[in-house]
C-alpha cells in the first residue's frame, strides 16, 4: 500500500516549510542537500520536525493545505504536540 507524507521542515532560525510527498525518506535528503532550487534552499530548512502518514493522496493534499493556511503558532503547537524539544526527527537516516 502507498503511503503518503505531510511534513514541516525547519531552518535553525525556527522558518518552517510544509510539505508533501511519497518518499519523505527522499525527499528530506534533497531538502537536506539543497537539490531543490526555491525556498528550502534559500532559508536553509534541513531539519525534519513533523510529518503524519496517510495512504490516501487526496487527504494528504488537503492536509498540507490546510496546515500550510494555518498561522504560525498554531503550526508551532502541531510540531510541539509531538517534538517539543524541535529535534531533528530523520537523525540516522542517512550515512555522513
């Protein structure tokens, strides 16, 4: 079964980001490596802080549109719901 990912990356100035995919293991490395041209790369946003899982590609859409038109401290209280201390959720993932 395919599985789909809202996430929120942040900077270490605390900027977020609020993405999908369906390869977050993946896609955190390009945010990561900077291989995406646009405001990941200009902020410097390379630390997983969020992310929820569904199977359907439709909620998980609505979803990340519904997060991304949410002001920041209510995005700031989802993050916190589940890693107060902001840390760095895909540490181990990959080889250094």
């Amino acid at each position: 079964m395919k599985q789909y990912y809202v996430y929120i990356m942040a900077s270490r100035s605390r900027t977020l980001y609020t993405g999908v995919t369906d390869d977050l293991v993946q896609r955190v490395f390009e945010h990561k490596d900077k291989l995406i041209e646009g405001f990941t790369k200009k902020y410097n946003i390379t630390s997983l802080v969020y992310y929820e899982v569904t199977s359907d590609i439709q909620a998980a859409i609505q979803r990340e549109k519904q997060v991304k038109g949410w002001l920041r401290r209510r995005k700031i209280a989802l993050i916190e719901t589940t890693n107060p201390e902001w840390k760095d959720l895909s540490d181990g993932w990959y080889k250094t």
